[in-house]
C-alpha cells in the first residue's frame, strides 16, 4: 500500500467533509466546467463558490486553467486514490466483521430454540 502524509490525507477528507464541495467535484467529473457553470446551481455568490474551489485545490483534487478569460475547473481524480487506499483498510476490516455476523445469524437460525 501506498502511504501518503497526514497532511495530504487531513486535507482531502476536509475538502470532502462539505456537501457543496462533493457535489462540485461530482459536476466536474465527467469535463472542465468555468467557475460560472459550477456556481450555477448553487445560492451562493461566486465568491463563496471561490472560496469552495480553493479549498478542493489546497488538497490538491481540482486544477484551474486560464483559458482566454474563463478559469476552466477540473477534477484531479487521482488525488482521490489517496482516500481510496486509506478507507479500503476499513472496508475489508467491516467486510470481515460483516462476515463473521452473517455466519453467526445463518448457524443461529439453523439451531432450533429450546422452549
């Protein structure tokens, strides 16, 4: 496994803790939006859209191009294998614990309750 700082791991989490944040990452997946397109949707000035956007490329999931007089955003997925490698140690401990209560619910059905 890859092992990544801290650092790295506490700031992509923080950018991912916010629903606005996941859903702006979420419309910049499938192509490069302008801060226009992305702030669209929301009930927010294009300030605080900006200020969402900073906090995404402080961790390092989104990049921003200059192209003529736009700012182009677009999604870093590989950043997001950071938080991938991290959480799939906690999945297979949870597929494990899952497993083990599945046998025991399918052995406690089996046996017969005394009454």
């Amino acid at each position: 496994m890859v092992e990544y700082s801290t650092v790295t791991l506490d700031s992509i989490f923080h950018a991912l803790s916010d629903t606005t944040r996941r859903a702006i990452l979420r419309d910049v997946t499938g192509s490069a939006k302008t801060v226009g397109e992305i702030a669209q949707p929301y009930r927010m000035s294009l300030a605080a859209v900006s200020k969402h956007l900073q906090v995404l490329e402080d961790a390092d999931l989104i990049e921003r191009e200059r192209k003529g007089n736009c700012r182009m955003v677009r999604l870093k997925a590989d950043t997001l294998r950071a938080a991938q490698d991290w959480l799939s140690f906690y999945e297979r401990f949870w597929n494990t614990r899952l497993d083990a209560l599945q046998d025991h619910l399918e052995n406690t059905e089996q046996t017969p309750r005394k009454e």
